[in-house]
C-alpha cells in the first residue's frame, strides 16, 4: 500500500500574535502539540513537522509525539519555503496532508476523513471547504510535489490549476480558525472550553 505523509507547518514566527503562538496553552497543552496530537492519532504512515522559529523551544513542546521534523532555516521568506523543505523530505512518500499547526480546532476525525477520502480513490488532489473558504488541510499525490516545492505562499495555485483533478470535502465553517492575533487565541480557549 501507498505510503501517506502528513506535514505539520510549524514553522512561522507569530508575528501578528507578538509572541510564539505554537507555545500558547490550549486544552491542557501547548497549541503545537495539540494540532500534531490531533494528525498523529488520524492515522498516517508517516508524519513530519516542519518547524522554524524558536524550534528548540517547539520540538521541546512536541516530546514523546510520534514525529519526525525537519527544520526550514528559510522560513522568514514565506510559507513556501516550508512545502519545499517538506517535499525534500518525503522522498518515501506516494502522497501527503499539509496542515497548519495553528488550526486548533480541526482534529484527528477531519484528518481521518481527508486520509480515507484519498485512500478510496481521489482523483490526486483531496481539498477541503469550510463554508465558502478553501483552506488545509489539503492532500496531494506526488505528481504534485514539484509544483508545491516551487510556491512562495499557500498551496491555492496548485489547487487552482488542478480543480479537475480535486475531491472537496465539506467541514464545518465553525471549525476554520487559524491562530494569528489575541483574538483569535481567545476565540479558540472559549470554543475548547465549551466542547
């Protein structure tokens, strides 16, 4: 059977938060290490985190997780560095997951569904919509690894010159939240601690 990665950005500096955002609590637990918690119970062969910023301090926040890393020493020009210091690493690899590691309230279920939706015949691309916003995770098979290892930001171009190739899954919009600034950290402690 295909092996199949998942990659956890982890890479960025939290500019917009001020302060490391990875490192933030939430739930008991550092917010990095819940988000890759929540991919590695999802059940993929294979996962690799890619970290950047203050990655001394992130590995440390992921200790006795089952994961390997990769540190991106470019991340400060972009995210797609990170998909190329990702794809330079899945070499075993028939296909990946791309998650964000700020996406707290996604967990190991939505993964499950993206993994079993590729493993029950995707066309190549399996791409998420919560409501009317397109955002990871997204899966792609190998064919599309070249192009992901030559973007500057996000995958959407991919996603875009592929729509024929694409299987879309609905998620519910509640759950898009990506950690940027104080509010959305606060957002995401009131929703945990409602659930």
């Amino acid at each position: 059977m295909t092996r199949i990665s998942a990659v956890v950005l982890a890479a960025g500096a939290s500019t917009r938060m001020g302060r490391q955002k990875l490192l933030l609590p939430l739930g008991g637990e550092p917010l990095v290490r819940r988000t890759v918690r929540q991919v590695s119970e999802a059940g993929f062969d294979d996962l690799l985190v890619v970290v950047g910023c203050d990655h001394d301090k992130i590995l440390s926040a992921l200790h006795g997780l089952r994961c390997r890393h990769v540190i991106n020493a470019e991340y400060a020009t972009g995210m797609g560095s990170s998909f190329r210091s990702a794809v330079g690493e899945l070499a075993d690899s028939g296909a990946a997951m791309f998650a964000l590691a700020d996406q707290p309230l996604v967990t190991a279920h939505e993964y499950r569904q993206v993994l079993d939706a590729h493993r029950h015949g995707s066309p190549g691309i399996v791409s998420v919509r919560y409501g009317d916003v397109t955002a990871p995770p997204h899966l792609f098979d190998r064919e599309f690894f070249p192009e992901l290892a030559q973007l500057q930001r996000g995958a959407r171009p991919v996603l875009e010159r592929h729509r024929d190739r694409m299987l879309v899954l609905r998620f519910p919009p509640e759950l898009l939240l990506d950690v940027d600034t104080p509010d959305d950290y606060e957002r995401a402690r009131t929703w945990l601690s409602g659930a």
